[in-house]
C-alpha cells in the first residue's frame, strides 16, 4: 500500500511541475503544491483545492484573451468560455473529421468532469462548513479529482497556447 501510494504522488509529482512551468505563476504554483501534498494527507482539502485550479485556471486564460469575466459565472460557465474561445466545444467538431464522433464524446466528457469535480467538492471537499459526524473520503477519491483536474487543466493550457501564439 504505502508503495502504491509513493506511485501515485510521483505521478501526481511530475504532472503538477510540468502545469506548474505553463502557469508561471507563484499563487498558481503553490495551490498546486498544495492540492497534490493533500491527496494522501487530507483528501477533503485535496479535493477542494482541485476545484479551485480549475476555476484559478479559467479565470487566468479568459483574462490573458481579454475575455471580460462575469462575476456570476460558475465553473461550469467558466470552462464553457474557455472552450467556446478556442472552438473546441463538441458542436465545433466538424463532422466529417475521422473520428469526430470519439473527439466530441471525449470533449463532452472533459466539460462534464469540471461539473463532477464541483460537485464532488461542495460534498466532500473544503470550502464549506461540515458537521461534526462528518466522514471525509479515501485518499483515492482525492487523487480522481486532482487528476481529472490536471487532465482539464491541462487541455485547456495547451488549447490556450495553442491558439494564443498563432494570433
């Protein structure tokens, strides 16, 4: 067990200095820090902290893009930006692409594990009060938010680059 989970932080450990590097930013980097530390230790925080790069990471693209920011967007409306920005929402894909079908399920896939992860955090993770008799997950689940958090992130980063030095 205690191999397995060295593992898993190794992973979490490589992937989370290469965002770090795309970030280049000290608050961005120290969340990140923060939320893999967290994933064995404290999956509750791990788990908020995975919602948060998230919204941290949104927020800095469509700021960087000039894109003004509604103070009444949620994550979700957030990555729906971020996506709609680049052209790369399922309904962009052009149809006759081989396999198209696959992208935009996978694309539809990505957006919806931003919505999982919010919801996952306003139950099990920081940010919100909890009572007493509260029972936190496993340190598993917290690694299935903040990889599935560095796997969006990540996509969205490299879209931005993408797209942000052709213009």
């Amino acid at each position: 067990i205690i191999e397995r989970e060295k593992q898993n932080s190794k992973k979490f450990s490589k992937v989370s200095e290469e965002l770090k590097k795309k970030f280049s930013s000290k608050y961005m980097n120290q969340q990140i820090d923060l939320m893999v530390a967290m994933c064995n230790e404290n999956p509750t925080e791990a788990i908020g902290k995975s919602k948060e790069l998230l919204e941290s990471c949104c927020k800095t693209i469509l700021e960087k893009v000039g894109v003004t920011i509604n103070p009444k967007w949620d994550i979700p409306n957030l990555v729906d930006e971020v996506f709609k920005y680049f052209k790369i929402m399922p309904r962009d894909i052009d149809e006759n692409i081989k396999g198209a079908k696959s992208i935009k399920q996978i694309l539809g896939n990505l957006k919806a594990m931003a919505q999982g992860i919010i919801e996952l955090r306003n139950i099990y993770g920081s940010g919100h009060g909890k009572a007493g008799s509260y029972k936190g997950l496993e340190p598993r689940h917290a690694q299935l938010a903040v990889g599935s958090s560095i796997t969006l992130v990540n996509f969205m980063w490299d879209s931005y680059k993408r797209n942000y030095i052709k213009k």
